[in-house]
C-alpha cells in the first residue's frame, strides 16, 4: 500500500472508531415544545378496549387524532 491509501485508512478508521465510542444520549426524552395549534376544547371518546380517552388527561403531551371512515 502507499503512504496516501494508508493515512487514509488511517483516517477512516479513526474517525469511525470515535463514532463508535461515543455513548447514548443523556437526555433519553428531550422536551417537546408544541410545533401546532394547541386545543382549546375537551373532549372525550370510548376506545374499542371499553376504556375513555380523555384529551385533559394527555396535557403538556403531543397528542395526534386520525379521523378516518372506511366506506
């Protein structure tokens, strides 16, 4: 091998090494700031499981509503 192949090798190879050794995130969660509107209203709804979803109790939280009908 060259010198050339060689320090870039080296390079390569360093630089994944660093990527590497690098350990998790110490915020596992990070706070997420609303990128939406916010609901005003309240609501409350059944779930197939017999339990209520109520959107006062999911406060602070990002909430995501799919409304969908199958015809």
């Amino acid at each position: 091998m060259t010198s050339v192949v060689r320090a870039v090798l080296a390079v390569f190879v360093s630089a994944i090494a660093v990527g590497c050794s690098s350990g998790p995130a110490t915020d596992p969660q990070p706070e997420v700031q609303a990128r939406g509107p916010v609901a005003e209203i309240d609501f409350e709804v059944d779930t197939f499981d017999g339990d209520t979803f109520a959107l006062a109790e999911h406060r602070g939280t990002p909430v995501v509503i799919n409304f969908w009908e199958s015809w």
